[in-house]
C-alpha cells in the first residue's frame, strides 16, 4: 500500500515536473518572443529617434529658415515703410509739381490770351496801315486826278475869262465881237462852273456818312428803278433781269445806291449792241462773308488792253461816237463804292458785253 502510494507520489511529481517543464519551455518560448519584440521595439524605438533626431534637424532648420524670413520680412518692411515714406514725399513732391504746372498752364493760357489779343491788335493794326496805304495811294490818285483837272479843266476856260477879258478892255471894239466876246465869256464861264461844281460833287461823296446807312431791300429798290426809267427801257426794246435770293438786302447809303444802280444801268442800255436786244442781269452773291453784287449786259464792251486803267477815270470816255456825257458816271461809281467802303472791278469783251463786280463787307 505504502508502495503504490509512492509510485503514484513519483509519477504524481514527474507529471508535475514535466508540466512545469514544459511551462518553462512555453515561457522560455514567450520570453524568446517577448525578447524579440523587445529588440524589434528597441530598433523601432532607435529608428523612431533617429527620425525625432532628422525631424528635430529639420525643424531646428525650419525654425532657423523662419527666423531668417522673419529677418528679411522686417528688413523688407523696413524697406517696404522707406519705400512709402519715399513714395509719399514724392506724392507731395508731385502735388506741388502739379500746383506749379498748373499754375505755369494758367501763366501760358494767360499768355496764349494776350498773345492772340496782342496777334489780333497787330493784325487790327496792319489792316489800318494797309487801309491808310489803300486810302492814301486812292487820295494820291484823287490828288492826280484833281490836278490834271486844274491844270486842264479848270485852266482852259480860266485862259479863255482872262483872254476875253483883256480883249473886253480894248477900245473901240465894234459891237458885234464885244458881243461874241460876251457869249464866249459865258460860255467858259459855264465851263468853269460845271467843273467845280463836278469837283464839288466828288468831295461830297469823299464824305462818308455812316450814320446815314440803312438796310436796303435789294428787290424792291431794283424794282423802284426800273419803274423810274421804263420809259427809257421800253424805247431801247431791253430786258432787265435781277436775281437777289443768295443776299436779299443791304446796308449802304441809299442815294449812293440808287446813283451806282442807275449809271451802270444806263452805261448798259447807252452802249448797246444796235443788232441785238440790251439784255441787263442783276444778281448779288455772299462770297466769304461779303455781299457780292454783279451787273451784266451784252453791249459792245470795252477794250480793256488799251483803256483798262482809265475805265474809272474822271472825265474819260470810250465810246465818243455812241452817246454824250462828260465821263463822270464810272469815276462817280467807284467814288461812291468806295466810300461806303466797297470795292468795284470790270470784265469786258469787245461785242460780247461787260460785267461790273461790286463787293461790300456784309
């Protein structure tokens, strides 16, 4: 009995002894294990530094790299706040060059203004010294004409007063010269008288009166002289046409006018072709700000080579043989334009006809 126990004691042990074995060799085993997790652990955990290692490098690096983007972002604001300190100085630089331009603007428009009032003045000046040259070349012409009608109109019937009259003195004259004597006395002196009288009649017209000017319907004033001389127009078969629609009045001297209007009207129906029907136009034009009067027929004409500048001529006459007259129509014309500050021109061709240009500031 003792024995079995024993036997069952020993196996008892040995299974014992064989479990705790085989829990040593299980935990050996584990241990193993768990040593082999530890040292993959521990390569983890040195691998995991030596990143930390690298990642903390990195961010020494970064932090390094920021401070020198901190450094160059404040040097840049420095810049940045020189650059608008700068930027504002050349603002209020350029707003006192804008002020200064300005006013140097102002200075040249105001400059620019007195040199076209000063442009304008001395324009205004030279026009007046070319009027005053006009003026004076006509007055020397008017003191030519003058003096060839003294030296000729007037001295010839003064010659004959003073030559009758010294024969007047004689004794003894039989009654029959005393008497032709006195006819001939008369005679120049009539001369005499109509020639100052013409004289006169120029030197009024010299006169100009602008207060007497006054604005002339062109129509019914040509009109008006038409009717005055129908008797005339009708005996000489001639047709009048007149035409005012581009300038339908005028600011003249309505008697000067009605004298330009009815001596160049009566030159046209005087010096008429004999074959054909005296044919007058009449028309007025605005050309570059002036009124333009034109005064056409189809008369001989004149020979403008040889008379062209005697047309306006005091006491000149082309056509002796066609009709009387002293010569004073043409000088009267042109004395009389021209007072009212007009100018007249011709144009003339031998047996076609002659056209009067008459230009007035409108």
């Amino acid at each position: 009995m003792d024995s079995i126990s024993k036997s069952d004691e020993l196996i008892n042990v040995n299974k014992e002894l064989a479990f705790q074995k085989e829990e040593k060799k299980q935990r050996a085993d584990e241990l193993a294990i768990a040593n082999k997790e530890l040292l993959f652990q521990n390569v983890e955990k040195e691998k995991r530094a030596e990143e930390l290692v690298i990642a903390n490098k990195e961010l020494i690096f970064q932090n390094a790299e920021k401070e020198k983007r901190a450094a160059e972002l404040i040097i840049a604001n420095k810049e940045l706040v020189f650059q608008n300190a700068e930027r504002e100085k050349r603002d209020e630089e350029l707003v006192v060059a804008n002020k200064e331009l300005v006013f140097q603007n102002q200075e040249k428009e105001k400059r620019a203004a007195e040199l076209i009032i000063a442009n304008e003045e001395l324009l205004f000046q030279n026009e007046q010294k070319e009027k005053m040259t006009a003026d004076l070349i006509q007055r020397n012409k008017d003191l030519e004409q003058f003096a060839y009608i003294i030296s000729h109109n007037l001295r010839a019937p003064v010659a004959n007063i003073i030559g009758l009259s010294h024969r007047l003195q004689q004794t003894g004259l039989p009654d029959e010269l005393r008497s032709q004597i006195g006819a001939g006395l008369s005679t120049s002196v009539t001369k005499l008288d109509e020639v100052i009288r013409d004289l006169n009649d120029i030197l009024k017209i010299r006169q100009k009166v602008d207060e007497s000017k006054q604005v002339i319907k062109l129509a019914k004033f040509v009109s008006d002289i038409h009717l005055s001389i129908e008797k005339m127009i009708e005996n000489e078969k001639a047709v009048i046409f007149w035409d005012f629609t581009e300038a339908e009045e005028i600011v003249a001297i309505k008697s000067y006018l009605h004298s330009i209007f009815y001596n160049l009207i009566s030159n046209s129906l005087k010096y008429r072709q004999l074959t054909v029907p005296p044919i007058i136009k009449i028309t007025s034009r605005k050309v570059n700000g002036k009124i333009v009067l034109l005064f056409e027929d189809n008369g001989i004409g004149i020979d403008l080579t040889t008379a062209g500048e005697h047309v306006f001529g005091l006491y000149k006459r082309f056509h002796t043989d066609r009709a009387e007259g002293k010569g004073m129509g043409l000088y009267m014309v042109k004395t009389q334009v021209e007072s009212m500050g007009g100018k007249i021109s011709v144009s003339s061709e031998v047996n076609v006809g002659t056209q009067f240009r008459i230009e007035f500031n409108s």
